[in-house]
C-alpha cells in the first residue's frame, strides 16, 4: 500500500518558546520537543518533508549584523536568510534524528539550502507584510522606523515588528534535488520560505531582499513532489472566525469556496493567518483528493486522523 505524502510547513512556536531567551541552545531544546511529535507521523506510515519559518531568526542575524558593522561587514538579506536555513536545518535535523532513534528509525535527515525563485515585479515589493525580527512596543517601533527607514507594522495584537517584502514563490530551483532525495531521506527544504531569487536572462540567479512566506512555500512544494496532504502547523488548534473575540467560531471542515469567502470577508490577518489559509486553498484546488490542514503542532496526529484541526478540501 503507498504511504501518503505530506508537506509538513512548522510555524514559529515548533522553533521557539514564548518566555524563553531566543538562544541557539533554547531553539535546540524546542526542535528536540517538536520533532517528537513530528517522529509520531513517520511512525503513522507517512511520508513526510519539512518546511519551516525563519522569521525570528534572521531578524536577528540582520540585527547583529548592523549592530557589528563596525567590527564585520554586514551581510545582504539573501545570505542572512541562508545562513538562518542552515542553522534552523541543522537544529532539525539533530532533533529529528534524536526521536527518529526511540523508534529504531534510521531514516537520515539532511536539509537541501533551497532557492525560490520570485518575479522582480511582484506587488508584494511594494507592500511589504512579511514580519520579521523581534515584537517591539509602539513607541520602540516608532522609533526604530524614524531611525533605520524600516517599515513597522502591528502584528495579531502581539506587538510591532518590522516587515518585509513577501513575493509569491514561482519556482523552486532545488525540486529536482529534493524529488530525487525523498525516498531516502527526510528532507529539510524551502527553509523560512526559501532564499528569494531572481532569474537573469543568462539562466543564471540573483538574490534579492524579500522572505517568502513558509506556508506558499510549503504549498508549492507539496503541489511539485505531488503531496496528498499539506499540513501547516500553527499556535491554534483549529482556524477561527472573529479570533479572540466574544463570539469566536471554530471551523472543522471548510470546502475551497468557503474559505475564499471567509477571505474576502477580511477574517484572516495579513502576515499572520492569511497565508495559511490562501496556501491550504490553493493546495486544495490543485489536484483531486488533496487536503490541507491547519492545526496546532501538539494535535498534528490527531488532526491528520480527522479528530481535529480544520481541513480545507476543493
């Protein structure tokens, strides 16, 4: 019997804990928990490939970088976003291997450094949306936006953070390296979105200052290994309408059609929500019998069993 395939994409928390300092040493012991769950998939007969955010993280590589210009040249976006794939892939790789071990699976874990490939034209260069770096008060994002030119917005009620540019992944130009590692390995790819390039008339690849957003990612790269499922893993059990309201709605199943709806409606916040939801109906809509599921990273199991989460089906 064929295994399914799934495109697992790991939201901020499956990375970091609230509360905790934002160490390597602190994210290893996170993973180490998060690949716990994750091992309990593989141990469910699926196939599996990991895609995570990098948000955070290479908000910080970029910090320290401009805070030791002084000392070091700092380095562009495109290789800070690298150098965030590396270490966030090597974390996971240590973690997935460690819980692999419990269950006498010797599956190795190896992360491919992926490029994606963005139109230079996107819109999304002129609307930047995608947060990155630490939550600072008002006052502090106010501050910082006179000082550097950075554009701040609020993100989901948790504080302000700097944004970016987030153009729509085309192209993922390690695919071929990634199909041809996936019966032998657990793949680590598209690492924080994928480090955004563009395409030059020679077939060459230039970087460019932007982060692709890990749940189209994730999406596009389910849809090209031909996934059954897309689960992006989040902070909230399940999708939910008017959020941390009075009158706040769970929902289980969505069909493509409604979730469109529910977006036109402006439920979903930008740089938060939105993109989970616009990637799980795409992948919905991609081919028969695709399921997307949106869930928390503690209930992954249970919702690819149909007990929780929301699923979004064409």
């Amino acid at each position: 019997m064929r295994k399914e395939k799934i495109v697992i994409a790991l939201g901020g928390n499956a990375l970091q804990t609230a509360g905790l300092p934002p160490t390597a040493e602190c994210q290893l012991e996170v993973v180490k928990k998060t690949c716990e769950y994750i091992s309990k998939i593989v141990e469910n007969d699926y196939e599996i490939a990991l895609v995570h955010g990098n948000g955070p993280q290479v908000g910080r590589i970029l910090l320290a970088f401009e805070t030791a210009r002084d000392v070091t040249p700092p380095m562009p976006f495109d290789v800070c976003g690298a150098m965030s794939q590396g270490y966030i892939g090597y974390h996971l790789q240590q973690g997935m291997h460690q819980a692999l071990l419990k269950t006498n699976n010797a599956m190795p874990v190896v992360t491919v450094v992926t490029q994606v490939v963005v139109d230079r034209n996107d819109s999304g260069f002129k609307n930047p949306t995608k947060p990155i770096g630490p939550f600072y008060s008002e006052e502090e994002a106010k501050k910082i936006s006179s000082e550097k030119n950075y554009v701040m917005k609020e993100d989901a009620g948790r504080g302000w953070r700097r944004v970016v540019a987030s153009p729509i992944p085309k192209r993922i130009v390690e695919i071929d390296t990634i199909k041809s590692l996936w019966n032998s390995a657990i793949v680590v790819s598209a690492g924080g979105g994928g480090i955004p390039v563009i395409e030059l008339e020679d077939g060459t690849y230039e970087g460019i200052e932007a982060v692709i957003d890990k749940d189209y990612a994730a999406e596009l790269l389910a849809e090209q290994i031909g996934a059954d499922k897309l689960l992006i893993l989040t902070e909230v059990e399940k999708v939910s309408l008017n959020f941390n309201k009075p009158d706040q709605i769970d929902l289980d199943k969505l069909t493509a059609e409604e979730a469109e709806h529910y977006i036109a409606e402006n439920h979903f916040a930008a740089g938060s929500m939105l993109p989970k939801i616009q990637a799980a109906v795409k992948f919905a809509k991609s081919g028969e019998g695709k399921t997307a599921i949106i869930t928390s990273l503690y209930k992954a199991m249970d919702a690819l069993m149909g007990k929780t989460g929301t699923q979004i089906t064409a």
